[in-house]
C-alpha cells in the first residue's frame, strides 16, 4: 500500500504539468502565435521550405508582409483575418519580416 502514494504524487504531478501547457497551446496564444498556428493547420512546417511548406517563408512571412507567395509554395496560404495581423505587427513589428542585414548595407545611416 504504501507504494500507491509515490505513484499517485507521480500521477498528480504529471497532470499538474500538463494542464497549463495544453491551455496555452490551445488558445492563449497571441496574434502572432494564432498566425503561426493557421500556418501549422493549413500543412505548413519549420524546415520543410525546399518541399514549399515551409512555416515561414511559405506562410508567416507572405501573410505579415501582404506579399505573394514564393513561386516554389506547394499549399495556399490559409485565410487570416486582417484585423489579426495588424495586432501581431502592433505587439510584434519584426515577426515575419526579412532579417536585417549583418552588414548594414541595407539600412541608411542616421545623419
């Protein structure tokens, strides 16, 4: 009997565990993450661009930049509604735009 209260400590403990993160995953997430998650269910996924899936280059950064799709995407982007991406951009202006040169050849220097 006195095996039962480790096991039952264990059990408790894993469900403690998973309950904040399957609710986060479900519906706390913000804009962007809502975007990232349309993204997900339409078919797209990290490091799949060279098939045309591909989560970012395929999806996020078309949808946050209101530009086509590469030539090579294999699935349509899913529907977004307008109002959703203005608050990602609002919360999170880089979030599906290009990355910044390292050079600093692309950005003009302050005069």
């Amino acid at each position: 009997m006195r095996y039962m209260i480790p096991i039952g400590t264990l059990c408790m403990l894993g469900v403690g565990l998973t309950i904040p993160f399957g609710a986060v995953a479900a519906g706390d997430q913000g804009p962007c993450g809502q975007i990232a998650a349309a993204c997900e269910s339409a078919g797209f996924a990290r490091g799949a661009a060279r098939e045309g899936t591909g989560l970012r280059v395929d999806c996020i950064n078309p949808i946050m930049q209101g530009a086509p799709q590469p030539a090579r995407a294999s699935k349509p982007l899913p529907q977004v509604d307008p109002q959703l991406v203005a608050d990602c951009r609002a919360s999170n202006p880089r979030f599906g735009q290009p990355k910044a040169s390292r050079e600093g050849g692309s950005q003009p220097s302050p005069q």
